[in-house]
C-alpha cells in the first residue's frame, strides 16, 4: 500500500449527496418515492437537497484536493441522465461533466459507480428488478455512459452492493424499493447480475477503462463450536458474502442458499450464468463489522451481538482482522479473483463542531486498523490496488435518514458549512507522509 501505484480516494454516492431531486429534468427514483413513503426514514428525511452538492461540488472537489487524496468514487444517478422513454436527458450529463472537469483540474481520477440504488422509479412500475427487462435497460444506459464519459474515468463500477438492492430492498424492506418477500430477494439478485454482466460488456464497447462490480462483505462468526451455530454461520456466509460472489467467479449461486431459502429460485435462463461471469478488471470491496451468527433452531441463523466489544454509532462492531481474513479467504475461494479495490470502508459517529474542530478520535483509529488488516492482507499475497475511504462528508444514510455520520468531513445540514474532522486531517497527513517517502 506504501507503493506508487496504490490509489487513495474517497467515495460518496448521488442520491446521498447530490440533493437537487427536481433540478434539470431529472425524474424520480425509487428513493424518492420510498423516503417520501410516511414511517420508511428516521423522522421521514430525504434525500431531496441532501448536502446540496449538485450546487457545490467545486467546493467539495476543492475538500478532497486539499485532503491530499487522488481518487474519488461517485455514482451517477440513473434518472439523472436519462428519462422515461430512455433517451439522453443532457442537462443531467452536463452536470457530471462538470464535475468530471473539476477532479481533472485537481489531478483527481474519477471512478463512477453506476447504480447505488437510485433506480427510475418509471422501471420500477414496470417491476423493476422483478423484471428481466430492466437488466436490459440497465445494460442501455451502461452503453450510454460508456459512450459519452468515454476516455474521462479511472475506473467504473457496475453495481454498489447488489445484496443490499435485493435483500433489504426486496426480502427486509428496509431499502427502497420496500418488498418483503425473500422470493423476491432472490429473483432481483439474479437480475441485478444479469445487468452487470450485460453492462459490463456495453461498457467495453466504448471505454478501456477498468471495469468491475462492488460487493459488501461482513465477517461471520460462529456464536459456539456447536454443529448448529457452525451450519448457520455457513448460511449467512453464503448470503452475506458469497451469494453475488460465488455467482461471478464460480459461475453458481451457493448451496447453503437453497436450505437457507427453501422456497426461493432464481429465475436463471440458458446462457446467463456466463452472462454474469464475464471476467472482470478489478472486485470492489466494502468492509465495515462482524457478525457473531446462532442458529434459530430452524434452518435460518440469528445475530448474537458480543457484549462488551468496540461498536460504532450504527451499532457495528469494530472488528479489523475480520477484514484481513475475509481478503485472504476471497483469494482461496475464488481462483479467477481478478485485483481488488477497497471501495468503502468506515464508521458513523454521533460527531459535532466545538469551536470549529470536529474531534472523531474513533474514526481515526478505526481508519488505522482496517488499513493495517488491509496492509496485513496484502503482505500474504492478496492483490489490493486501492482503498476508498466512506465517505467524502456526512450524508443521507438511506432510512437512518441524516441520523448517523460517516463522513471525514462533517455537514452542518442548515448552513452546508463543511468542516474537515479530525479524522480527515489525520488522513492528509498520512497521505503527505507518504507522498514525501514516495
Ligand atoms: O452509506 C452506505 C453506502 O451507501 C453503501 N455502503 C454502506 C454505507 C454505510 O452504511
């Protein structure tokens, strides 16, 4: 990590920063529809002007210059740039342009993520993820982008985190778009998929940028050596983990996965599971906490939190060899892993401004011991080329709404005054420290 070409960024996504939900023809999301849904955010918040950075990313660009990083990981919003009927929407383009001009000014690579699960509410009329279409419509504006940012990205992403799209927002309803049937789940995970490997090839047509798809992964562990807690650990790895994973570099979905979910199929067609396992440049991982998994006594699994243990202000656990050992386990798991980028990772505090200093100790710490499990990692051979940290500033955190803050910079939601936390001064200086030894 202390070598040349190791990328340092920070990463946001639209619809938790952007705000400007009714700015330039763009239409809505399914985050707008299930955030204005009474009950489904904390104190009904939305993403509406978020930190209004639609308006003011030069002054955020201007915040990750100065912090010292070369990397930034953004998404673009889906209804941002095209409409209902598919075509172009150019006054949404123009504002990544912009952007884009911007991170060139700074000397800043852009990596774009192309959904983080702001799909056109108009698709999901239609079914949404539920429906095979959409897999195809996602693949069209993959092309699209790929044509039209042609030449302007250090690297895409297809999908942020296709397990919290189809479990908690089809199976737990906790996300967008709100569905509680693990049936459901299932099926969109497949279709999710099906659009990556589809738009990664659409994608290739245009732009020799690096491609890949980022996945959440959580470290699991058994409650007990008993035979029970052991099989259910086995059936949240398989879902928390290796549900998408297994699909891209194994070409199957996990066994455990079928006694997990009796009841749930994915609706996979000739020729699809080669769809999906389209080679890829790169894997995205975002880490974050540990699970300690108990059987229920049926054929699911339930969390036992640790008592006593460092946890964070969502209530994760702080658990950093968890990270090192899920690297090192991905590169026995899957002989086709391609490199991998870290692509968020970070904690939510209940942070505020004391006379201009925001005092995030936690976050510090927290920073400097998931990149030493990061660094451990790579010392045993797992091929890491960059880390993004979550996330650039404080932002709308899906239904905990403005509650938590994970940002490195903290947002004043009344003013928009940003204020870099200490966190984010103890990060530039470890970047200049390491410019200086480069
Ligand atoms: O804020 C989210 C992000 O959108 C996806 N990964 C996890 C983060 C923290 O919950």
């Amino acid at each position: 990590m202390h070598g040349r070409g190791f990328v340092f960024g920070a990463a946001t996504a639209a619809y938790q920063i952007e705000g400007a939900a009714h700015a330039d023809g763009r239409v809505p999301s399914i985050w707008d529809t299930f955030s204005a849904t009474p009950g489904k955010t904390h104190l009904g918040n939305t993403g509406d002007v978020a930190c209004d950075h639609y308006h003011r990313y030069e002054q955020d660009v201007a915040l990750l210059a100065d912090l010292g990083f070369d990397a930034y990981r953004f998404s673009i919003a889906w209804p941002r740039v095209m409409d209902a009927n598919g075509r172009l929407n150019q006054r949404g383009i123009a504002f990544y342009q912009r952007l884009l001009d911007r991170l060139d000014a700074h000397g800043i690579g852009a990596w774009a993520t192309l959904y983080h699960w702001d799909l056109p509410q108009h698709l999901q009329d239609r079914g949404g993820w539920l429906n095979r279409d959409t897999a195809y419509r996602f693949a069209d504006y993959a092309e699209a982008m790929g044509r039209i940012f042609k030449g302007r990205m250090a690297g895409w992403m297809t999908l942020n985190e296709p397990f919290c799209s189809a479990y908690i927002g089809h199976s737990e309803g906790r996300h967008a778009p709100g569905l509680t049937d693990v049936r459901y789940g299932v099926e969109a995970m497949h279709h999710l998929l099906l659009g990556h490997g589809l738009a990664t090839i659409a994608l290739r047509a245009h732009d020799e940028a690096p491609v890949g798809l980022v996945a959440n992964v959580c470290a699991v562990t058994p409650a007990s050596d008993s035979a029970a807690d052991r099989i259910a650990t086995e059936r949240a790895a398989a879902s928390a983990n290796h549900w998408p994973l297994d699909a891209l570099f194994l070409g199957r979905y996990p066994a455990p996965l079928r006694d997990l979910w009796p009841d749930a199929h994915a609706p996979v067609r000739d020729g699809d599971m080669a769809a999906i396992g389209v080679p890829l440049d790169f894997l995205g991982i975002n880490y974050y906490f540990r699970q300690v998994i108990a059987s229920d006594g049926a054929h699911g699994f339930v969390v036992k939190p640790l008592p006593g243990v460092e946890r964070t202000q969502m209530g994760w656990e702080v658990y950093p060899d968890g990270f090192r050992d899920l690297l090192l386990e991905f590169r026995q798991r899957y002989p086709k892993l391609p490199p991998i980028y870290i692509t968020e990772n970070g904690m939510a505090s209940d942070d505020a401004v004391q006379a201009g200093r925001v005092h995030d100790a936690q976050r510090a710490r927290y920073f400097n011991s998931h990149l030493a499990a990061v660094d451990a990692a790579m010392r045993h051979g797992v091929d890491v080329r960059g880390y993004f940290a979550w996330s650039l500033m404080d932002n709308f955190e899906w239904s905990y709404g403005y509650e938590k803050r994970f940002g490195l910079v903290h947002v004043d939601y009344r003013t928009q005054a940003r204020t870099p936390k200490d966190s984010a001064l103890a990060f530039k200086q470890f970047l200049e420290a390491r410019r200086a030894a480069a």
